[in-house]
C-alpha cells in the first residue's frame, strides 16, 4: 500500500541512533540551520517523545496553537519546529505506550501545517522502537542519517540501528561519526576521546555512504544549552564549518536519491 505523502514537504528525512548520549539532536539541529542557511525551507519534527531536547536547544518553548484543524509549527531561527516538548514542557516525565505514540506521531505528521518545505528532518528516538516503526510504516521516507560515535560500544548499537532501516526498505543517506576528535584549543592537539576512525569503517563495512566527521567542541555544547545552536555563526566560523559540510553532503545525496527513484506514470 503506498504511503501518504505529507502535504507540501519535499523530502522527509529521518535522524537515528541506535543509543542515546551520541548527540543526535544536536546534529539534527545544527544540520536544520545549515540547510537553512544554504537556502533551503526546513522544519524540524522532534520524535523523541520521551527526551524532547529541541526546544531548549532552539531557544524556544510556546504553547503551539491551531487553526482550523491544523496545529500551527512554531518557527525559531527560520526552521519550522513541532516537538512534545512543546506540548509537556518542564521535567514532567511522559508515560506513554505504544498506540498513544503512534497518534501523537500521526498528528505531528499530518496535523501539523508545514507548509511548502524542502526538507522535514525528524529527530527519532534512540533505538529501534514503536515510534521509528510508526513513522517508517506510514510516511514516505525519502532518506536516513544514522549518528554514532566512534567508540565501539555505541557503532554496535549503530549498525542495528542502520539494519532496521535496511530491513524495513528505508535509504541509507549516510553514518554521521559525531565527537570524533577533541582539538585542544590551546594547542592544538588532537585527542581520540572515544576512539578512531570508527564510524567510516563501519560505513565502509556496511556498504553505506559515511557523511562526515564532527568534533566533540565546547561552542557546540555551548550553544545547544544557550539556545543558539553553533550553525547560527554561519558557514565562514570553523566551530560551524562542519554542519555545513555535513549539510551540503546530506542535499547532494538526497538529490542523488531522488534522481534515482522510480517515476509512477498513471495511464488513462
């Protein structure tokens, strides 16, 4: 059965990981805005129910509102923005099961007013579970990032995070190895924190695309907690220098997929 489309978006993205704690949401985040800043309309859909961090990295936390029956997205540092953390703001922890999840993901999917968008990213929750499922079973996916570390323990979750979307027929974009390296700013010194090279060996190793490497950075932390995403400095800053290279490999690769894909022809 062909899955809907969402109405006026041109590619739907998804972000995952296979654990927490490898900064999904801050790649997603700093990957909005530099998509943004390169001239694309992007709204970003927070599914991580449980652990909504975009609004505080973005800097905003209003009550969204509807017109009609249509929720209007809030819209933040020129990204159109939906999250639960909207919705449940504070420390008040969501208990939810697996059919609840799945309607709530279904109006932030086709409630929402998005408007005319190049670019949808949804940041999902760590792991494999009901919410990834839901959105995989019911939108057309144009494509997947998967973000890792480069440590051993959080590639293993990694690569059953890629096999999900292999199995269940969703593109691969690409692996994004995130805190690959601390440069020390005083000199300069690289330091392997989690390790080496993991994250394109395992590309290598599963036949998919390696998007990048993005360095473990204080001003990335910083901006996060601040609301003032690192990407904000712009593509010339070399905190932010590496969203924006991440970003135009993640355009150019769904470009390639969508030049590739099948055209459906109706006849009379």
């Amino acid at each position: 059965m062909p899955k809907q489309p969402i109405e006026g978006v041109k590619n739907l993205i998804t972000i995952g990981s296979g654990k927490g704690g490898v900064g999904k949401t801050t790649v997603a985040v700093n990957l909005a805005i530099a998509m943004a800043k390169l001239g694309h309309k992007v709204g970003l859909l927070d599914a991580d129910v449980y652990g909504p961090n975009v609004p505080l990295m973005m800097g905003i936390c209003e009550a969204p509102y509807a017109i009609g029956n249509r929720i209007q997205p809030l819209e933040q540092h020129g990204i159109k923005l939906m999250s639960m953390g909207f919705l449940n703001p504070g420390d008040k922890p969501l208990i939810w099961r697996g059919p609840m999840l799945h309607s709530v993901m279904q109006s932030f999917i086709r409630q929402v007013d998005w408007g005319e968008l190049d670019y949808l990213l949804v940041d999902l929750p760590p792991g494999t579970g009901d919410v990834a499922l839901s959105l995989i079973q019911t939108a057309p996916i144009t494509g997947a990032i998967v973000v890792s570390t480069p440590s051993e323990v959080a590639l293993e979750d990694g690569r059953k995070a890629v096999l999900m979307f292999q199995q269940v027929k969703v593109e691969l974009l690409g692996i994004v190895e995130n805190m690959s390296c601390l440069i020390v700013p005083e000199t300069g010194q690289k330091l392997d924190i989690f390790g080496e090279g993991g994250g394109r060996r395992t590309a290598e190793a599963m036949n998919v695309p390696f998007l990048g490497e993005l360095p473990l950075n204080p001003q990335i932390r910083v901006g996060g907690d601040t609301g003032r995403p690192v990407a904000l400095l712009g593509e010339a800053d070399p905190h932010a220098a590496p969203f924006y290279e991440l970003a135009r490999r993640v355009i150019e690769r769904t470009e390639s997929l969508v030049r590739k894909a099948p055209t459906i022809t109706v006849e009379d």
